[in-house]
C-alpha cells in the first residue's frame, strides 16, 4: 500500500494506546501533559495524539532513560521550534551529554570505592568470626 507524505500526519492515537505502545501509565502521560512536554489535541475528557505528540514522547522517555530532569528534556525538546533552532538544541544538548557523562563517572568512581570498602569490611568481619570460633 503506498501511503501519501501527508497521510501519516492525520493519523491520532488515544492515551491508552499511547501507553501501551511505550510502556508507561496513563498518570505519567497525563504528567508529561501537565508540564507542557506534550500537547495533545484535547475533546472534552478525551485526548487525541498526534505524530508530533508521539514523537514529543520518545524524546522524554529517551530523555528520561538518559537521566535527564523533566527541565531539561522540555528545554532540549523546546528548542527545536524556537531560537537558536535544531543547531542550537544540538549544542545544549551536547553539553548536556557531557555533564551527564561527567556525573555518571563520579558515580561510577563512588561505586567502585563503595565496592573496595565492602570487600575490606567482610574480610576483617570473616577473619573477627574466625578468630572467635577458634577461641
């Protein structure tokens, strides 16, 4: 079936299928509403999404799977449509990858000393225990 260019734009979803199809709840859509990171297409009590809106969602959830706060995610997304542009959201976004990445590597160094001492701790703990049973 050939499909116009223009034919997937008038296609909507419904929250329910919205959240099925990327695994959240209705309450967190409505959130991501609430916080104007989203934007559908409102009919009284019933919400109809859009590709743009579609779209908007895989961006938080990537966004959100990255570690990025809500803050962030909507100014990343925001400044596709507003000045600077897409060269701009690009280099915010750049940036941010590069504090992020800077703050996952201190939590990688914490871990691994948090590791190291839990290994220090248990060998002193097993050698007290041994001594004791020995006694």
């Amino acid at each position: 079936m050939t499909r116009s260019p223009n034919q997937d734009d008038d296609r909507t979803w419904t929250i329910t299928s919205m959240a099925d199809e990327f695994g959240v709840t209705l309450r967190t859509i409505r959130h991501y509403e609430d916080v104007g990171l989203i934007a559908p297409e409102r009919h009284g009590t019933s919400r109809l999404f859009h590709p743009r809106d579609r779209i908007r969602l895989q961006l938080v959830l990537r966004g959100k799977r990255l570690g990025f706060s809500l803050p962030q995610i909507r100014t990343i997304v925001n400044m596709y449509d507003e000045q600077p542009g897409e060269a701009g959201q690009l280099e915010y976004l750049l940036t941010q990858i590069e504090v992020r990445r800077s703050e996952l590597e201190q939590m990688r160094r914490d871990v691994d000393e948090t590791m190291t001492e839990l290994e220090l701790v248990e060998r002193r703990c097993r050698q007290d225990l041994t001594a004791l049973e020995s006694s």
